[in-house]
C-alpha cells in the first residue's frame, strides 16, 4: 500500500515539474517568420543581457553595423560566463546593426545553435532581417556562412567573451 502510495507521488511529481523544467527549452522553430516572432515578441531580446564584455553600443566592422549592440539569451550567457568553447543548443545570439549616426537600425542578424541544423557550418541557424523584421537572409546563407567561416574553431564566433 505505502509502496503503491509512493509511486503515485513520484508518478505525480513527473507532471507537475517537468512542465517547469521545460520553460526555459521551448525553443523557436528554424522558420524564419516564426523566429523573430520569438525574438521580438515570445521572448524579446532587448530584455536578455549583452554578450560578455560588449554591453551597449560599440563599433563594428563591414559587412555589419559601423555600431552593434550583441544580445544574447539566458542559455548563450550561461555557456559564455563559464568560458564555454562552444555554445549548447538553443543559444541565441543577436546582433542588431546600426549606422554612422549609432542611431539607425540598419539590420538585425541573429544566430541560432540547433542541434543537427547544418552540421557543416557549426549548426548555426543564420538570419538577416530588416529593423522592420523583413527577411532578407535566413538559414545557411552562403554569405554568413562562409566569412565566419574563418571562426569555425571558435565556435564560428568572431567576438571573444571576456
Ligand atoms: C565578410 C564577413 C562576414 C559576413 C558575410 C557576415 N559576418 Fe557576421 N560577423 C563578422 C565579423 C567580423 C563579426 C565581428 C563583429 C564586427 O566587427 O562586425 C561578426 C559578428 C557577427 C555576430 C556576433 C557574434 C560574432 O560572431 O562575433 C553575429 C550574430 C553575426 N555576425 C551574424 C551574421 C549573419 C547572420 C550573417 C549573414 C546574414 C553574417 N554575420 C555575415 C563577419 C561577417
């Protein structure tokens, strides 16, 4: 009787905490669309934090913003401040781009880690959108892909963490 009591509990304790383990997991699917829905609405990035050591605005390189600002999400953050060689699944980065004026929204361009994505490229989901939200590249953008590339032993991340 105890015995069965137990196992009713156990069993009833698997529902009501995973649910709440789950919060943090429900990740955004690879559609364009839908992904900034997240990241502007479900989950908007301008509450999550600035990437290790590049909080605000700081100046940036062509083919991006003469000014960036870097957000990255509670998972992304974690794997950063524990000197973590490669982000986990679901890690999300995003960029936002701004122009000479550090005022203009040029562009923001996001990359997101799913596991099994794109094996070649460090299962990044790659995107480019307008301030508007417009889909301008997304995916494995040869573009994105090939110049960060050059990073692929730093996860495919140029901005060190520090
Ligand atoms: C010609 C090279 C080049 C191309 C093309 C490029 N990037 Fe980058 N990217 C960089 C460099 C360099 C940085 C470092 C920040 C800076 O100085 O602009 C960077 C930074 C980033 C970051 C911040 C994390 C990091 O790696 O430092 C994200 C996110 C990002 N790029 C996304 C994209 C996306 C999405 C595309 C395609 C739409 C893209 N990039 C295309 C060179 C490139």
């Amino acid at each position: 009787m105890k015995l069965r009591l137990i196992t009713v509990i156990a069993l009833m304790s698997v529902f009501v905490f995973a649910p709440l383990l789950d919060a943090g997991e429900n990740m955004p699917p690879t559609d364009p669309e839908k992904f900034w829905t997240y990241i502007t609405e479900t989950n908007s990035y301008k509450g999550w934090g600035f990437w290790p050591g590049h909080v605000g605005i700081y100046p940036g390189k062509s083919p991006h913003g003469a000014y960036l600002k870097l957000y990255a999400n509670s998972i992304a953050l974690k794997a950063a401040r524990e000197g973590k060689s490669t982000m986990p699944e679901g890690a999300i980065l995003v960029k936002e781009n701004y122009g000479k004026d550090k005022k203009t929204l040029m562009a923001v361009t996001p990359m997101y880690r799913v596991k099994g994505y794109n094996p070649e490229a460090g299962d990044w989901f790659w995107a480019k959108y307008g301030p508007d939200g417009k889909v301008m590249a997304a995916g494995k953008p040869k573009g994105c892909v090939n110049c960060h590339k050059a990073v692929k032993s730093n996860d495919w991340i140029f901005t060190e963490a520090k």
